[in-house]
C-alpha cells in the first residue's frame, strides 16, 4: 500500500521524469485466493480477496500517438505507439519488455473494443511481489485499464472491466489464464472475501471468523515450469469435461460435475486427468464448504478443509513443489496457525495461512527461521488485509 507521503513522492518523480504534471493517479490491488485453485477456468467457484499490495499508476494524457511508461519498480522507461488503429496487435508487438506487453496489451484490448484513448505519459510502481502468484499482472493490467479509462472518460462496468483485462492477457499477451486475477482485482470490496462464480461472474461476501487474519508467505522457490504445467493441466480438465459430457447430460465444464456423480463416472477417464477430475470437482465443492465453516466460526473445519486442498493440491492436481512442501510444515509448526495452503496457479510461488490474529507476528518468526533451516531460503512474509478494488486515487494527494 501507498501511504500519502509515498505517493507525493511519485507525483514529484512523475514531475522529474516528463516535466510536467500529472494529471492523476490509480491503483489497482494483487490478490489471494482463500479455497478454489484452478476452479476459475473450469467455471467453478474461488474463495478470493484482494489484499493490500497495489500497482500505483500516475498518468497525464499527451497529444502524441504514443505511451511512454517510466516502470519504477523496474528501473525501465519504454515508448510504444499507438498510432495503428486497425492493428490492435501491433501495439504490443514493439514492446520489447516483458512487464510493457501487459501495459501495451490493454491498450490493444481497448482498441480492439472500438476506443481509442490520446497518447499518455505513465509512471507505474507496485508493491505487489512479481511472479509469485498474486497477481501481479492483474495489477498491472487493471491500473492501466483504470488509466485509459480516465484518458476517455468512460464508465466502464467492473464485471466488463475484468473482461477486457483478462483478453488482454489471453489474447495480447498469450497467457492463457482465467478471470480470477483481474475480478478480484476490479471487484474486490474492503474488508470483505468474496465467494466468485466463475461461470457467470456473481458473487457473494463472505464474513470472516473474528480473530482470524491471513498471512501470504513467498517461498522464492522459481516458477519455471507454471506456464507450461498450467496450460498442461487446463488441457486435462477440457479432456475431462469432455469425455465426462458423453457420460452425463448437461456437463459442459467440470463445474457441472457433482461429488456425487464423479464417484460413478470418474473409473471411465484415464489418468492423469481422472486425479485432475477429482481435485477439481472436491476443490469446487471445499469453497462452499469453507463460506460455511467461516460463517459458524468453525475453525477446525477450516483446519481441515486447508489441509485437503493442500494435499489434492499435491497428490491430485500436481502443483506443489518441495518448496511449497518446506513452506507448508513450517507453517503447520508455527504458533497460531489454522491452516495453510497454495496460493495462485502453484508451482512455487506463494502460500497463504490463516493464523489466529494476536499470534501474527510470532508466526511469521517462526516459519521464515523454520523454512531457512529447512531449504537455505529467505521466504518474505506478508500480513494481509482485504482491500477495495481499482480506483482512482483521490483525497490523499495535495
Ligand atoms: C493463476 C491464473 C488464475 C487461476 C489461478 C489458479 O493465478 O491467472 O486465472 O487459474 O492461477 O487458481
């Protein structure tokens, strides 16, 4: 989070940079899921909230074709136009730099629905970790939504504005993920942890337990193999839905499968993607599970319902490293947690743990000195709150 000081801090930067003003400034929230891995592609259910560590943009329009972005975080300035309205494509095909493709892409996405923002001069910092599953692209693309958003001064619906975000990354970008990232970060509403149904984006708010906060800790472990075993895994479940729709009437992704009904046809599909099957479909069914067990304050049903996502996490669905394995024990051991499990697609990346507030502190002592002695890693630890979704920045500027 960007307090007031900090962010004059980058008005005055953006001043240096262009010579200029701003004009203003947005942000737009990374994200944690609470239950629901990989569900979202699936049109299951997510147990998500956006969590107080954003991407912070600050913009002025220019009446060049062009966008040039200063990217504090990376120490990194790069132009792109945008001159070429009939090829959205060609936008994001002259940027050389990885994180500018997310920016560019939106752009591109934007052209492509019929609108074409002025030129802009943007100064972009984050705080939300890069690549360690917490959607630091969502961020990204969702601030600079909110930026093109200003330039034209649309209204755009949030539902919509996720929409646009995740084409960009889909189709602009090529990474193939579903809308869990870019809804928690448009949608999310402070304080709240909001049950998402992938299928057709209504969602519900969910209370938390009092005394029960979450704590994200990255296990640093790299995530070089998440592309390629995340678009492996969307094949399986497709494969599934598939074969399981011969089988059954009305199946059109795996979230129409009951526990129920797996149990009958799951023997029919071949493996690996019987174990996928099951993860998915007890996964989707764990987030419902979860909603309840928070509304009755029940925490050893909380307990339980971690410790099974984990372990299909692992055992079914693949997505858990050693890392994350070290990460998990350290977490169980350490003083006040209710339960641990992945976060994001998996791979490495981070975990999240719900941990008995007063204990907060002490846990992150404990599991950041019993992961060192275990892997010889530095694993950061973020005590995280759940915040509102994009917006402009208003108020705590001068
Ligand atoms: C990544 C993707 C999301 C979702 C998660 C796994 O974060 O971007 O769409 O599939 O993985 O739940």
């Amino acid at each position: 989070m960007y307090d007031g000081e900090a962010l004059e801090r980058l008005r005055g930067e953006f001043s240096g940079v262009y010579k200029r003003p701003s004009e203003f400034a947005v942000r737009a929230p990374g994200r944690v899921d609470l239950m629901g891995s990989h569900t979202d592609y699936n049109e299951g259910y997510v147990m998500t909230m956006a969590i107080d560590r954003e991407t912070v943009v600050f913009a002025a329009s220019t009446p060049r074709e062009t966008v040039r972005v200063r990217s504090i975080h990376m120490d990194e300035d790069v132009e792109f136009s945008i001159a070429d309205r009939a090829d959205p494509r060609s936008v994001v095909d002259s940027c050389a730099s990885t994180w500018a493709r997310y920016v560019a892409a939106v752009f591109a996405a934007v052209h492509e629905s019929g609108v074409f923002p002025s030129g802009a001069d943007l100064l972009i910092d984050t705080d939300v970790p890069i690549g360690g599953g917490l959607s630091s692209s969502a961020a990204l693309e969702c601030a600079v939504l909110q930026v093109i958003l200003q330039l034209t001064r649309t209204e755009m619906d949030g539902r919509d504005q996720a929409r646009l975000c995740r084409r960009a990354e889909n189709e602009y970008v090529g990474v193939q993920c579903g809308i869990l990232d870019q809804f928690s970060s448009v949608m999310a509403r402070k304080g709240s942890v909001i049950v998402l149904d992938s299928r057709d984006l209504s969602f519900d708010t969910v209370s938390v337990p009092d005394g029960l906060a979450f704590v994200v800790c990255d296990t640093n472990a790299p995530r070089e193999l998440g592309s390629s075993e995340y678009a492996t895994r969307r094949m399986e479940c497709e494969e599934a839905a598939a074969l399981l729709g011969e089988r059954m009437n009305g199946v059109r992704t795996l979230r129409d499968v009951s526990p129920t009904a797996l149990e009958e046809h799951l023997p029919a599909l071949p493996e690996p993607v019987q174990r996928r099957t099951r993860f998915i479909v007890e996964e989707n069914a764990r987030v419902g599970a979860l909603a309840r067990a928070f509304e009755r304050s029940d925490l050893t049903a909380v307990r339980s319902l971690f410790l099974e996502s984990f372990t299909g996490a692992r055992e079914l669905f693949e997505i858990v490293v050693p890392a994350m394995e070290a990460m998990h024990d350290a977490m169980l051991r350490a003083p006040g947690c209710i339960g641990a499990r992945q976060a994001g697609a998996g791979f490495g990346g981070c975990m999240i743990a719900a941990v008995e507030t007063p204990a907060r502190e002490a846990f992150v002592r404990s599991v950041v000195s019993g992961y060192r002695a275990e892997t010889g890693n530095e694993a950061r630890a973020y005590l995280v709150n759940a915040v509102a979704g994009a917006s402009l920045i208003t108020g705590v500027l001068r």
